[in-house]
C-alpha cells in the first residue's frame, strides 16, 4: 500500500507541476507549438537524467524511487521515461533496439493519436 500511495501522491504532485508550467508558459502557446507540453517535457527529461544520474550512485527507497521516477515524472510527463529508457538501451550498447524503441515509439504513438481522434471525432458527439 506504502507504493500505491507514493506513486499516487507523486502522480498528483507531478500533474499539477505540469499545469503550473502550462500557465507559466500560456502566452507562448500557439495553435502550432504546445509550449507548455514541450516545457514539461524537457523539464521532465532533464529531471530524470540528472535523477537517474544521481541515484545510481547513492541509494534511495522503493517507494521514494516511485514517488519520483513512477509517480512525480510520470504525472508531469512520460516522455522522460521513453528518453531515460531509450539512452539506457544506447548505454548498454543496444543500437537495434535504441532506434528500433525510438522509432516505433514514435511512429505508433503519433499514429495512435490520430486513429483515438479520428474515432472519436466519427462516434462520439458532444
């Protein structure tokens, strides 16, 4: 319950983060360019690398790794996950699947996107 409860708690945190850096950044916004979304995501990029960084040398909890990696980032933003996983493949000399992960990522989840709109823009009406 103890790891529920720190991812949850992050996850909060972590979302509010992100709408924070999405007002701060609203007069920036465009119907082009998500600035508050690209802010966050490279905010949240930078975060778990210097995280990740800092916790392979000194150790910390379960649940606190939850709370921030699990619960805190992934509430401001998953693309830090897919970065931190995709250099770890590149850093453990996994090229094929670095790019092969890099990739598919994006192209099925661009892809996704655009079928989730496109069925709901056909089947559900407002």
């Amino acid at each position: 319950m103890e790891k529920i409860f720190a991812v949850a708690l992050g996850g909060a945190i972590g979302s509010v983060a992100r709408y924070l850096i999405t007002l701060a950044t609203g007069g920036y916004h465009t119907r082009s360019f998500p600035a508050g979304t690209f802010t966050a995501n490279l905010v949240g990029c930078l975060a778990i690398g210097i995280l990740w960084s800092l916790f392979d040398r000194i150790h910390i909890s379960n649940e606190l790794r939850l709370f921030l990696f699990t619960g805190f980032l992934g509430g401001f933003t998953t693309f830090s996950t897919f970065a931190r996983e995709t250099v770890q493949l590149f850093k453990t000399g996994e090229y094929l699947q670095a790019f092969t992960y890099l990739a598919l990522s994006n192209f099925f989840a661009l892809g996704m996107v655009a079928i989730g709109f496109l069925l709901a823009h056909r089947f559900i009406r407002w």
